[in-house]
C-alpha cells in the first residue's frame, strides 16, 4: 500500500511540474494564471486522493479470512502471534 501512495505521490508531483510549465500559457488563455493552477493542481490532488483512498480499500477487502482455529490461538495469547522462540 505504502508503494502505490509513493507512486500516487511520484505522479502528482509530476503533474504539478506540468502544469506549473504551462503556466504562462494558462495566462494567456484564462487572465489568472496563478488561480488556474490552484484550481487545477487542487483537482489533481482531489483525484490522487480518492485512487490511493480507492486502492487502500480494495487491498483490506482483498486480505484473506483468518483460519478461526488460529484466531482462538492469537486470543488466546493476548493476541500475540506465536513466537518460535517462546520458552
């Protein structure tokens, strides 16, 4: 999970250089250069949120069921797992 929210992360920043290069253009076109790229850097981040927020969810729904013999044992032992080097 962490690797994706990196690559997410890797991305928007890419995405930021992007639209920071085509900046003056932006100008050119909407007359506020700086209020477009607060918009379109804000929508790009709104859009990275939700995919990591997406994946995040599909990878805990993904994680497979417990065997419930080895859910008593972990309770059983305050839920540590056990240890191969318990005396």
């Amino acid at each position: 999970m962490l690797t994706h929210l990196d690559a997410c992360w890797r991305a928007q920043l890419r995405s930021l250089d992007t639209l920071r290069d085509g900046l003056g253009w932006r100008g050119l076109l909407r007359g506020a250069p700086l209020q477009s790229f607060r918009l379109d850097a804000l929508e790009a981040f709104e859009a990275m949120r939700r995919d990591v927020r997406q994946r995040a969810l599909a990878a805990f729904f993904a994680l497979p069921d417990m065997d419930p013999e080895r859910v008593e044992a972990l309770e059983g032992r305050g839920g540590r797992a056990p240890s191969r080097f318990s005396t």
